[in-house]
C-alpha cells in the first residue's frame, strides 16, 4: 500500500524518534530549524509504505501519514488531538 507522510516542521522538536523507526530510511534531521529554533524532522524521499510507525512514536504528534493507493480514498493517521478534557485521542480517517 502505498503512503505519504507531512511532517509539521513547526510542532516537531527534533528527537529524531520518527529518523529512527523508519523502515524505508524516507525522514532525516533537516538542517534548517523552525521558528522555536529546533531543527526538524523531513521527509527525504516518497517511497513510503504508509505504516504510520513515525506518527506513533511522535511525542509532538508532528507527523500525519495517508495510507492508499488512490488519492481521493485516503486514509489519515494521526496527530493525536487533545479532546475537551485533555485527552489524547487519535484521529481516524
């Protein structure tokens, strides 16, 4: 299946956990920082498989992953959202 991922530059803190688990090696440590002067993760090529192991290890809940093959039946994993009482909850597609 195929997949893609958006990594939100500015919510990402930069530990690296996403670089790590990625099976396809597509996430790298940006050398640009955001605006809170932390540098990154990005996302180097698109050949991912969409099994959404970056998104849940983000402690930031930085990363959204799109699982399908057609553009138009994508599937979104993640961020996780806080509810009204400050719950973490994912969202699903």
């Amino acid at each position: 299946m195929a997949g893609k991922i958006i990594i939100d530059a500015e919510r990402c803190k930069g530990c690296g956990l996403c670089v790590v688990v990625c099976p396809k090696k597509n996430i790298v440590i940006s050398g640009k920082s955001n605006k809170a002067g932390y540098f990154p993760a990005d996302i180097t090529n698109h050949d991912c498989t969409g099994c959404a192991v970056c998104a849940i290890v983000c402690p930031e809940c930085a990363i959204e992953v799109y699982q399908g093959d057609d553009a138009s039946k994508i599937k979104s994993i993640g961020p996780a959202k806080k509810n009204k009482t400050n719950n973490l909850v994912r969202k699903s597609g």
